[in-house]
C-alpha cells in the first residue's frame, strides 16, 4: 500500500517462508506482483525475492533442477510479459536460474542473450538503467554477462554453444553499429562461434569455460584457420 519494501518486510517474509518453505505458483505470482509494485525496495529484497523464486522455478516445481518448458513459459510470463524483462532484480533471477539448475533449454539462455541484444539496440533496459552506454553500442559489462550466461548454461561441460545461442550471438552482432564494438566483444563472439563451429566439425572443444574464458590470445583463431585447411 506504501509502495515499498523495508528491510522489516522481508525480514518478517523470510520467518514466514521458514516456517512454510514451500513457495506455492499464487505466492511466486505474489511476489513478482509486489516487486513490479513497489518502486522504493531496500537492499534486502532483491537477495530474498531471487532466492525465492529460483528455488520456487528450480526445485519446487517438478522436476526437481530441470527447467522444463512449462517452467519456462511461467516465468516468462511473471517476469516479462512484454519479451523482455523490465528490472535488474528479474534480470539477476535469470541468470540465478541458469546458473542453478541442473539443466535448461537453450531458448532459457538465448531469452537471458536477448536481454543483451535489446539494451544493445536501444539503449534502455535494466542493462542501461544508471544511463550507460549509446544505443547501438554493445559494453565490456554486456560482454562479461553474455560470457557468464554461456559458462552457467554448460556448466563445467564439454557442450557445444548451441545453434539457438549462436542465432543470439549474431542478433546481438546485427544490433552493433560500425565502431561502436569493443574488443572483448570481438574476441568473445569469435570463441563463441568457434565453438560451435569446431564441434560441428568434429572436434573436441573441452569445456565451454576453458574455451571461451581462456586468455586473449589467437588460439580460437588459429584452431579455425587449422580447420579451414583441414
């Protein structure tokens, strides 16, 4: 009714869900109703509101760790009924998602790459909320999230980027203007792709983090010239 959230109330919600730790689908509704309501939120809020609603998506809803379609859509619906996720917090309850679960479709971690590609292309979005960055430029800061959506979705695996993250990755290229990359993204979106190229051509690739976290250096390049002559 005040149109806040104090450290008070989540204090008094965290003693409710221990006592009843199972989050009901009308309870995360709630809560996702009262983070689009509320506009002051003290810090304590969004740490809660994330735990919440992943161990709500992840572990509460069958089965248990796997994002499944169904769990997919609901939380599309919660969070971003217009396709796109309007806050920081629900873009953090996202990313939390992939990084916990045990396993996600691809579209779960191209839909977190999408949120890339639109503040990239517009210039707004919680990715652009303290007025960083011109539209049509992509930041070091987007690059660091892309990685760390890629690595969380593979986990220490050997899984190649999917085709799905790969149409994302481009999108997010298409969306950069001449001269307003950065070489981290360069350097990124070229691994990225190799990935995906390399094990289309066979090749072991090791994990996602290995190749695509690696030191800057011309390995992928070399490895898809290697390729190319192969």
């Amino acid at each position: 009714a005040r149109g806040s959230i104090r450290d008070a109330d989540v204090a008094r919600l965290r003693a409710a869900y221990q006592e009843a730790p199972v989050v009901t689908a009308e309870e995360a509704a709630t809560l996702v109703g009262l983070n689009a309501a509320c506009r002051i939120k003290d810090p304590a809020w969004a740490e809660f509101f994330v735990e919440a609603l992943c161990d709500h998506v992840v572990h509460q809803c069958p089965p248990d760790g796997y994002v499944v379609i169904d769990k997919l859509d609901w939380l599309k619906s919660c969070i971003a009924p217009e396709g796109h996720v309007a806050s920081h917090i629900e873009l953090t309850l996202l990313i939390h998602i992939i990084e916990t679960s045990r396993w996600s479709p691809p579209s779960l971690a191209a839909f977190a790459l999408d949120q890339i590609r639109r503040a990239v292309e517009t210039g707004t979005g919680p990715l652009r909320a303290k007025g960083n960055g011109a539209p049509a430029t992509i930041l070091e800061s987007d690059v660091a999230l892309a990685r760390r959506i890629l690595v969380a979705f593979s986990g220490d695996g050997a899984l190649a980027v999917t085709r799905t993250e790969a149409d994302a990755l481009f999108e997010i290229e298409r969306a950069i203007a001449p001269g307003h990359s950065c070489p981290a993204w360069s350097d990124f979106f070229v691994r990225a792709i190799g990935n995906g190229m390399l094990s289309g051509l066979g090749r072991a690739i090791g994990s996602r983090r290995d190749f695509i976290c690696a030191p800057a250096e011309p390995l992928v390049l070399q490895t898809l010239r290697s390729a190319g002559r192969d």
